[in-house]
C-alpha cells in the first residue's frame, strides 16, 4: 500500500488500495457489492452541486464528474463544502468553540434553540439536540411515552427513520428481525391510508410517526386531507403526532417544513414534534434536532433535566453551523428559489416519463424532492447505473425498488437542472438501446 504524501486527505489512497483496506478494516461485505457492480463510484474532490469520482468507473480510468442529485438525501441541500458554512466553522474554531459540555448550559445551542422556535409551526418552541436522525426520532419517541404513559408507536411500511433503538422498531421487519427486535406495540400500516390509521390506534398507542414524504419507501405524496386527518384523530385519542422532517424540511419542498403548506399549499398541519437531522449543518459537522410543544417538556424533564442527554448532540460548533444554515435557507429568496427550479425539475421529469412511458411509470414529488416510479425494478436499477455512467448521482428507494429517488441540491440553477435532465434522458435512452439490442 502506497500513501501519496502530497495528498492528504484526498487522494491519498489508490482506488485498489483504498478497497482493499476498506474490505479488511470496514466492510468486506460493502466492497464486494460495489465491485460486483463493475464500478466503484467513491467521492473524491467535491464542490458545489458536482463531486468527482476518485478514479474511473473502472479501475485506472481518470475520475469522471457528477452532478450530485443524491444530496446524500438532503444533507448537502446547500452543495458540497458551502463557503458561507466553511467559513463560518473556520470562524467558530477560531472564535473559540469546541463540543462545549453537554451537562453544563451553552449560548450556542440556547441561540439555535431560539432560531429553530421562530422557524417552527404553532408553538413548538422546545428543541432537544442530538447527532443522528436516529437518534432524534428515538428522543421523540421516548418522550411520547413519558407523556402518554402509553408504549405504543404507529409508523408506515416502507418507512424508514434510521436504525437505533426506538427508530429501528418503527421500519420495516428486514432491518430489525436480523437483531430479534421486535415488540407488539410498534405496528405499521399503509401510508396514506386513513382509515389503517384510524384502526391501528388504540388505547395503548402513544405516537404516530411517518415521514412526511416516506423517501426510502418511495417519494409518497399523501392523498390530500391526510395529515389534518392524522392530527384529528391523535387529538381525539390524546396520541402523539410526529413528523420525520429529517429529508422533506428545511426548504426541500419549497417550504420550510413539508408538513407546514409543502405538500398541499392549503394545509398547513402542527404536529406535536418536528424532527430533523441530515442538512442541519449543510454537511459540515453532526447534527439532529427534536423540537415539541411546551407540554411535552414538562412531562418529561419536569423531575430530573438530566433524564436524556447526549454528550455530542448539539455541540457549540455544530450549533453555530446550523444558525448559519437556517439563516440561508430560510429566506424568502432562498425558498422562491426552490419553488421556481423544482416546477421546471417536475415539469422535465414529467416529460421524460412521456418519452418513456413503456418503462417509466410516473414522476411524482414536490419542490426539489422527486421520485420516478418504473413498471418494474429491473428498469429501475438499470436506468439507475446507466445515468450514474452518464454523469448524474442519484439512487433507488432502499424500500421501493422500482423509484429512483432524485433530490438535487437546493441551490441548483436552472442551467444546471436542464444539463441534468438531459443526462437522466440519455441515461434511459442508452439503457433501452441495449435492451433492444
Ligand atoms: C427520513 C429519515 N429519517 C431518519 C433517518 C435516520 O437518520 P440517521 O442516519 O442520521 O440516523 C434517515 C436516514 O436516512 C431518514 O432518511
């Protein structure tokens, strides 16, 4: 294994070294699936909406270039290494932050804490931070149950809200069966469904939790009037409602928060917590957030503040990178912005559906957050490999095979969304020239 000494953090490694040791060191698994695929596509340089790869699709070719419209599922809605958040951690070093102490009070997190409350719908004022979105869903979870003294949750199939303890028992059997991690009292039901919902809820159940866009199962659009059913009904039963915002919130739609005029401009529904993780800090530093109403603090830290903690959640510098973030992301110009490019992203994507309407089903989504359902997941996955050749990122629905997820940076301009369509198209022209043969 040779290290190049001029490159330190990128580069550094060959491709083939870089395999070996992460077969030997990480997951042996993970590589084989990679090699198996015939290429290996790991970041190298990244910048704004692009990354390259570090060599070629094969092993020795020169690195290829593309657009990231993975965004690793919102994380980068800012594009890779924003400048105004780079400085901003640079500035916050400098300026003397560090994780800060978990157990003693902090500026930093009281400032976000306020920033977050003034972005959030109704009175949800509160917010408990922690590092993962996993973390967070379980937080929210957790204090359900305290309030409610109920221990029942009610999620959707083919959701997913992350793979730690409570969250895990909300997804779907193959992720949790594995682990013998299972209880009675965590059911789910079809999203959409109102009427499964309303039966699921029973007297021990104290939440709901559903994304409000399921990615991994999809890209659903609810039917409309769903949400401000769902809250109906859990005032009526004294039942939690939780929204996973981790993908579809911070602007992703064109609105702060899906939940909140996102997915029907006319419903503007207030669950009784948001949470949120991924794009917090624009992919610059760890970060996830449970904010609820007042009501639901009083539950639970009303005995003892001490009762949750985390150590690495809501560190001073990831504060003062989120509050950075959120000052971008929430301005008027910012959220037109997204409104504007992903009608156009919608209205290409529908007429790529058109061209290829033998293989591809539909295109559904909203602002810059988009799914395209084939007829079957053979197309699916091979279209997807075929316009990652083509120089665009994207991926699968981990639950719903048949739909590529595609969720472009938020700052992508319209040049950029017209270059990109463009490769989507020759991507699933090339794949059908080969099936023809
Ligand atoms: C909607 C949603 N919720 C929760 C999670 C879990 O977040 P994390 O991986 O940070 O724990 C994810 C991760 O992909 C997600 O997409």
């Amino acid at each position: 294994m040779k290290i190049n000494p001029k490159k330190k953090f990128i580069g550094s490694l060959s491709q083939k070294d870089l395999l070996r040791l992460y077969s030997k060191h990480v997951s042996g698994p993970k590589t084989r699936f990679f090699k198996s695929l015939g290429w290996g596509v790991i970041p190298g340089e990244r910048d704004g909406i692009k990354f390259k790869s570090l060599e070629g699709l094969k092993p020795g070719e020169p690195p290829i270039e593309l657009f990231d419209c993975r965004s690793a599922g919102g994380v980068f809605n800012l594009g890779r290494r924003n400048p105004r958040i780079v400085q901003l951690l640079k500035d916050a070093l400098d300026g003397g932050l560090d994780l800060g102490d978990h157990q003693l009070l902090s500026e930093q997190r009281a400032l976000l804490g306020k920033k977050i409350a003034d972005l959030m719908p109704g009175d949800i004022s509160k917010t408990t931070y922690g590092v993962g979105g996993g973390e967070a869903i379980d937080t929210a979870i957790k204090f359900s149950r305290v309030y409610t003294k109920r221990k029942g949750c009610i999620s959707a199939i083919g959701g997913y809200h992350g793979h730690t303890g409570f969250a895990l028992l909300t997804g779907d059997p193959s992720f949790k069966d594995p682990f013998l991690w299972n209880f009675p009292e965590f059911r789910q039901v079809p999203f959409g469904n109102i009427d499964a919902i309303r039966k699921a809820i029973t007297e021990d159940v104290a939440c709901v939790v559903l994304e409000t866009i399921p990615a991994t199962g999809g890209v659903l659009i609810a039917p409309e009037g769903y949400f401000p059913e769902v809250r109906e009904i859990c005032d009526d039963k004294g039942v939690m409602m939780i929204n996973d915002e981790i993908q579809s919130g911070l602007g992703r739609t064109g609105h702060f928060w899906a939940i909140y005029g996102g997915i029907y401009p006319n419903e503007k529904v207030i669950p009784d917590f948001i949470v949120c993780g991924k794009g917090m800090t624009a992919g610059i530093y760890p970060l996830s957030t449970c904010s609820y109403k007042p009501f639901i603090e009083r539950a639970v830290f009303g005995k003892d503040p001490y009762i949750h903690v985390s150590t690495t959640g809501g560190s001073d510098l990831a504060c003062a990178v989120a509050l950075e973030m959120l000052e971008i992301q929430s301005d008027p110009i910012f959220l037109n912005h997204v409104t504007e490019m992903g009608k156009l992203f919608g209205k290409e994507l529908n007429e790529i559906v058109e061209e290829h309407s033998d293989i591809i089903k539909e295109a559904r989504g909203r602002g810059l957050m988009w799914g395209l359902e084939f007829y079957n997941e053979e197309d699916s996955l091979l279209s997807m490999f075929s316009i990652i050749k083509e120089g665009v990122m994207l991926n699968y629905c981990g639950n719903k095979k048949d739909t590529l997820i595609i969720m472009p940076p938020l700052i992508v301009k319209k040049e950029e969304i017209e270059e990109i369509i463009l490769r989507i198209q020759q991507g699933i022209s090339n794949l059908k020239k080969i099936k023809k043969g």
